[in-house]
C-alpha cells in the first residue's frame, strides 16, 4: 500500500532507578555532581519492523545507551554539572544543544569533537539536539532524551511538584525514508515533502515495543506512574491511554494550571509533557499515537499494527 493512501518501576526507594535504559550513574538523592559523558554522533543503519532497513543518525553513548534501542539517554541531577564529548562523525557540522537551556552552542566540524559543559537545568524532561542543520538532523534521529531530576531527591517530577512510584520515558520519534536516503547520500531534503512512514517509541516500533522493559509500561495497581513523553520528532502526536486516564502536570517544565484527566494527550513538536497515570485497574493495554499512519510501518499494519504503539501492563 503506498503510504499516501492516507490522508495527508522498580520504586524509586530501591536501587533501580527506572528511567528505563537511561544511563545513571547512580540514584543520587542529593548532591550535585559532575558528570561526563560522551557521544558519538554516527551515522548507522536501522531494521525496520518490517525487515527494511533505512540509513539514520544517532548519538550513541560511547558508555552506556538508551531506553529501548535508543543508543542514548541521560539521567541527572538538578545543579549536576555537564561535560560532554561529542565526536563527529557524521558528513558535516553539528552543534549539542538543550532546548529549553543551551542554544547556539560551538559548532564541531566534520572528524573532530568538542566538550560542551553545562549546568543541569531546572528538573524536568528535555532532549538534546544538534541544531545547525535544522529540522534535519532530528528528522534522521539525531536527538536523545534528557531528565533531570529535582536536587531534594524526592521522587516527583519537580520540586513540590506531583510525586510518584515509577516513571517511564517515552521518546517519540519518526523517519521519512525518503529524507534519510537523500541526507545519507549527502544532500539535503526539503521540509515541505516531509511525510515520515515509520514511527518510534524509544527507538522501537510495534510489536518490538511490547518485548522491551523500558517500552513496556509495568504498574501495579494503587501507583502513580509518571510517564514523560519527549517528541525528539517532527510532527505532533496524539497520545491516547486506554483504559486509563492521566493529568497532564507539566509541559516544556511548566506546570499546568489546571488539570483535569485525560485519555488522550497531546504532544506538540519539541513540548516534552509529563504525566501521572494513576494505576486504577489491573489488566493490559495499549497507548499509541492517534495520528493514523504512526500505528503502521509504511502504511501497512502489520502484527497487527507496527508504529508508535506500546503496552501498559498492571496487576
Ligand atoms: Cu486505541
């Protein structure tokens, strides 16, 4: 089917600290740290859900990774001080910013790297990026998830903010197979013919969702679950719970006014939100994107679907 048919936990209290996959150094609870880490920007191939496989960009952490097939990932502290290596090694120049807290950073050119140093921002959800080639580089993956916790050590998304049992980070991300052939192939892609044909969780599409503990949302009944969704693509999603329904607490760090529970969530381009989930019955089912063809694989539903569609699980 051509695509264009469609229109256009572990508690925290305990050691594991379940930011699913994103690299810890340790579940601090006080005390601002320095932290260094360092990523390789590359570029690689990924397997799609359906067997084809389509050139993308990554930063890979050189000592750790990601949640789910993300290479990537970070878990901080409030007031933690940065220093991060990027080596380039990807066709052209990059920067390393935090949206919401560092722009306009040094560019590394092509072949070398450079140390970016910044202070933890405020605690919340944040992804960082290159951003000197545009929506580009995000388009072909080049982005990854940063959380920052808050410096009292409480297990809540901010200081004083809604507390919680377990918390989940769930980055939402999608290709165009289109614009990632012609990037790899050197050239550029115009924005304007961006229609993406396959979409992520944590790197991972549907049914792989449901075989990885960090895509796999695992609850017991009576829990708050923070699950914090941060859109390192380009398009706007439509998050809708079944079976459940959340309060939106923050978007982009700033905490919502009013908060009335919802069974679907949106989530704008580059507005990380975060949520509690409150775990009111045991069963499983799905959370995906509304936006039709992300619960596909190149339009196509396979096993029985193949996009941005994950598990929650509670008993
Ligand atoms: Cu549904």
């Amino acid at each position: 089917m051509d695509r264009r048919q469609f229109i256009k936990k572990s508690s925290l209290t305990a050691a594991a600290f379940s930011v699913g996959g994103l690299t810890t150094l340790a579940p601090r609870k006080a005390g601002a740290a320095a932290i260094d880490f360092s990523l390789a920007a590359e570029a690689v191939s990924k397997t799609m859900v359906d067997g084809v496989t389509i050139p993308v960009w990554q930063f890979r952490d050189l000592s750790g990774f990601g949640p789910g097939a993300l290479p990537s990932g970070l878990v901080v502290m409030e007031g933690d001080t940065l220093n991060v290596t990027v080596y380039n090694d990807l066709d052209r120049p990059i920067n390393f910013v935090v949206p919401g807290a560092t722009s306009g950073t040094a560019a590394v050119a092509a072949g070398s790297s450079h140390i970016y140093s910044l202070t933890a921002p405020a605690a919340g959800s944040y992804f960082y990026a290159d951003e000197l080639n545009g929506e580009i580089s995000r388009a072909m993956g080049l982005a990854g998830p940063l959380v920052v916790m808050p410096s009292d050590g409480s297990d809540s998304l901010y200081t004083g903010g809604p507390m919680f049992d377990r918390q989940y980070t769930l980055v939402l991300s999608e290709l165009d197979d289109r614009l990632n052939t012609a990037v790899a192939a050197g050239g550029s892609y115009n924005m304007e013919n961006y229609e993406p044909n396959y979409f992520f969780v944590n790197g991972l599409s549907y049914p792989d969702t449901s075989s990885d503990a960090d895509t796999l949302i695992a609850m017991s009944v009576g829990e708050d679950v923070a699950i914090r969704f941060i859109p390192t693509g380009l398009i706007t999603n439509p998050m809708h719970f079944h079976a459940y329904h959340v309060k939106v607490a923050t978007r982009n760090r700033v905490p919502e006014t009013a908060v009335i529970d919802k069974d679907s969530v949106l989530v704008n381009v580059s507005e990380c939100v975060d949520v509690i989930l409150p775990c009111t019955q045991a069963g499983a089912y799905p959370l995906h994107t509304h936006y039709i063809p992300g619960v596909t694989a190149n339009g196509v539903y396979v096993n029985p679907y193949g996009g941005a569609l994950i598990i929650m699980s509670a008993s």
